[in-house]
C-alpha cells in the first residue's frame, strides 16, 4: 500500500496532559459504569417473573434497580415515565423497531450528531458509510499486519517481567490502538491517540474532555487532508478505515463531507473502546476462574471463539442501552405510553431461562444461540468484527507468550463489577 509520509507532520501531541489526569479518566469512567451485579440481578429476577418489562413510574425504578447514566439521568430526572426489558423477547422487539421506538435518550451520548440519533435516511448513509470503513477487504491483512503488531508489543512490555495487570497492560491500551491501526493512523502516534480516546469518554463538563476532543477533531482532519490530496486511482488503492471512508458513495453516488466523517472517527472511539476492552478483561477472568475450560481453550485454539461467544453473552462490555417510544404502543402486549424512556437490559435478554439452560453459568460448550451483546436490528454492531478480532488476537498470544499463565496469589482475585458498564477488577497474572 502506498505510504502517507509526511515529514513536515508533526506527532500527535500530549502537551498539558499529566499522568496523573489519566488515571483520573479510568476511576471517572470506572464510577459510570453503575450498580452491582451481586444486588441488581437477583432483583432484575425476581420482577421478570412478573412480566417482561418492569416500570419506573415518574421516573424511579424500584430500589436497587440501576440504570444507565450516560443515557437516562436526565430524562428521568424529569419524571419521564419508564420501563425496562427483562427478558430476550421484549429486548428484541424495542431493540428492532425503529419505526415505534426512537433513539432520544441518546442525545447526550457522544459528540455531534451520532449514528445511534440518526434514522431512516440519514441512518441508511451513515450505515453506507460504517460498512465501507469496517468491512475490511482483508480481515487477514487487519490481523497480520495492522492488530498482531499492537498485542505483541504490549504483551512485550510485560512479558520478561514474569507478571502483569491484564487491565492495565493489555486490555485497555488495545482497543484505541487497534482502531487507531485500522484507520491507518501511524503507529508512532498510537499511544498518545489511545490517552486522547479515553479522555473524550470524560464527561463533557471536564476540561480536559474538551482539550481531548479539540485535539483528536483536528488530528482527523489532517489524516483526511493528507489522504484528499492523494490522487484518486491511489486513493481507491489503500485499504485503511479513513480511505475507504472518503471512497464511500452513498445511494445517490455521492460522497460524504470531511465533518461527516471526522464525527463517525469520534464515535468509533465511544463505541469501540471500553466495550471491548471491559469484554476481552471479562473472558480473561473467566477463563481463570474456571481451570479445565482455560485448559480446553489454550489446548483447542478453535475454542477461542467460544469462549469470546460465551463471554458476550454473560459479560459484555456494554449492558444497557435505550429507546424512546413514539407512540402509544404495546411491548409483549404489555402497554407502553408514548413518550416512555425503554432501557434495553441486554444482561437479562442474555440470561433469559426461556432460551438457555443453566443461564448464569459460563459454558463456552453450549449450543450457539443468538446472544444481543452487539444489539438487534439496522442499528447493530457494525464494529463487531473488529472486536471480536480483536479479543481472539489478544487471546491467542496471550496463551502463545505466557505460559502457564494463572492468578497471582498475592492478589484480590479480579471479580466481574457493574451493569451499565461490566467490567473485571484489575487481573493480576503470573506466568512462566
Ligand atoms: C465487545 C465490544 C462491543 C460491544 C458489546 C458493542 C455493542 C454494541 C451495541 C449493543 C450496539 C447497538 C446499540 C443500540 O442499538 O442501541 C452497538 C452499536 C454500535 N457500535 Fe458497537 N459494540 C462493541 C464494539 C464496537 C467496535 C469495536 C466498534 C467500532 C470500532 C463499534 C461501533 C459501533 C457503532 C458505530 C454503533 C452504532 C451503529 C448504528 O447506530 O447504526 N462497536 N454496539
């Protein structure tokens, strides 16, 4: 592929950013991520035998109940009469029909005007444009050359050490960087891009959420410059995310603005990230929790799949999401009144004892069936090749380059936490 070198270009940049503000942005997301499982599952259990949905009459859940933050806080702080899934159907059915249920309760989540407030049309040309971009002509080409590189240099950095914190070391700095990777970003800049990601995800009243976004908004918009300039029959040639964007035509064979794409490049970072990182710790912890099915994934690479399946289902990074009704309507035939804030339980739809055995258990051996981790419907995950990639590569070396890997007794052992965000306590490792 051609090369973009510019050497008037000068490195993405962390001036005015102190070490100290990132491990602030951790804890700051760390106390997003809402709610303990041990006390709001058996909860979510108890009212889902009564019906599939529960109501937040004025705006309040019964006690105990968590919902999402980010998503819901102000809607229901203005008594927005409410309701929450609890099971796979009702989850599928608000989660699916766009034309009953509409994406309001998204407004405050991200920059700009998100894919996940858009709808009809303009949802279509987004989606265009995130299908362009995240297909990738060669998965082979994304893992080989652009992801292996990022996990094995960071599996590097611990790997003569004999120990490490998989959170800290490994499944945080991945998911940036790798995304960083596939929009062809250089690699020098990948660890400072992976700092300004996650500042972003502050919330916007921080100032330091704003000088990140100022920062990544105007570095997009060079690697766009510099790829505009190109001519077109080499432009059409490369296969990074961005150039594949700005090849992107939509139905009407036009092309999409620099703006346009600068804010989908944001919104991959809020999409992508935490997600992935808090799915990739969740399979690790329960990989190592439970011996004979660690034995039987890093014996049987085949089971690496399995064990991510098994682990979006029971654990994904992302539990909770939203949709506004538009009308008087009815969910499972029970009545929603238009206006009502639907929180979507992906947890629950996940667990429902009607579709699997056992639901609470971690078997990676059962039959596959449709989990919703990556959500129903035109809005699904369209990053969810890249994330599954991603966790595979992460696994794999992992098992290649620690052997004997296990929990460092010394150590809490890594507990999995929160319901809007799930993610594990930190997973401190030795190995061979
Ligand atoms: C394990 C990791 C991930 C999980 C569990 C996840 C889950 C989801 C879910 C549930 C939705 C639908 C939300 C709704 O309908 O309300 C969604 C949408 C989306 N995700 Fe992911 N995601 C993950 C990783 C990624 C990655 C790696 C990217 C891209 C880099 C990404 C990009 C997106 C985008 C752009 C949307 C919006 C799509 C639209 O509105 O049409 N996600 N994701």
């Amino acid at each position: 592929m051609s090369s973009l070198a510019d050497s008037a270009r000068k490195p993405l940049s962390l001036d005015g950013i102190s070490n100290d503000t990132v491990r602030k942005a951790y804890d700051a997301i760390e106390r997003m991520s809402g709610g303990d499982q041990a006390l709001a599952l058996p909860l979510y259990r108890k009212f889902r035998e009564q019906g599939p949905l529960v109501r937040g009459d004025g705006g309040y859940f019964p006690e105990g109940f968590v919902v999402p933050p980010q998503i819901a806080v102000e809607l229901l702080a203005r008594g927005t009469p409410s309701a929450m899934t609890l099971n796979h159907a009702s989850l599928r059915e608000a989660m699916s029909d766009s034309g009953r249920f509409g994406f309001d309760a998204y407004k405050n989540l991200g920059p700009g005007r998100t894919p996940l407030l858009t709808d009809g049309q303009e949802h279509r040309r987004v989606r265009i444009l995130l299908a362009k971009g995240l297909n990738p002509k060669s998965i082979r080409h994304w893992e080989d050359d652009l992801i292996n590189p990022v996990v094995l240099e960071l599996i590097g950095r611990f790997k003569s050490r004999g120990k490490a914190e998989l959170r800290a070391e490994l499944t945080e700095p991945l998911p940036a960087r790798a995304i960083g990777a596939v929009l062809g970003l250089p690699a020098s800049d990948l660890p400072q891009f992976n700092v300004l990601a996650l500042l972003q995800q502050l919330p916007h009243t921080e100032p330091d959420s704003h000088l990140a976004m100022s920062r990544l908004h105007a570095y997009f918009f060079e690697q766009i410059t510099v790829r505009r300039r190109l001519t077109p029959a080499i432009l059409s040639q490369r296969e990074d995310v961005i150039s594949l964007m700005l090849t992107a035509r939509d139905g009407n064979d036009d092309g999409f603005s620099d703006d346009e794409i600068n804010g989908i490049l944001h919104f991959l970072l809020f999409a992508g990230t935490e997600t992935t990182n808090r799915t990739l710790a969740n399979a690790i912890t329960y990989l190592l929790h439970d011996q004979s099915t660690f034995d039987a994934v890093r014996n049987d690479r085949s089971l690496v799949p399995k064990a991510i399946e098994e682990t979006l289902r029971l654990a994904p990074g992302g539990a909770l999401n939203a949709r506004v009704a538009r009308l008087d309507t009815e969910i499972c035939g029970v009545p929603i009144a238009k206006g009502t804030l639907i929180i979507l339980n992906i947890l629950m739809g996940n667990r429902d004892s009607d579709i699997w055995d056992r639901p609470d258990e971690f078997d990676i051996f059962r039959l596959p069936r449709q989990h919703v981790a990556f959500g129903v419907g035109g809005h699904m995950c369209p990053g969810m090749h890249l994330a599954r990639l991603e966790m595979k590569i992460a696994l794999n070396l992992l098992f290649d380059h620690c052997t004997n890997l296990r929990l460092d007794p010394d150590y809490p052992k890594p507990e999995l936490r929160g319901i809007g965000l799930i993610g594990s306590t930190p997973i401190h490792v030795l190995f061979d």
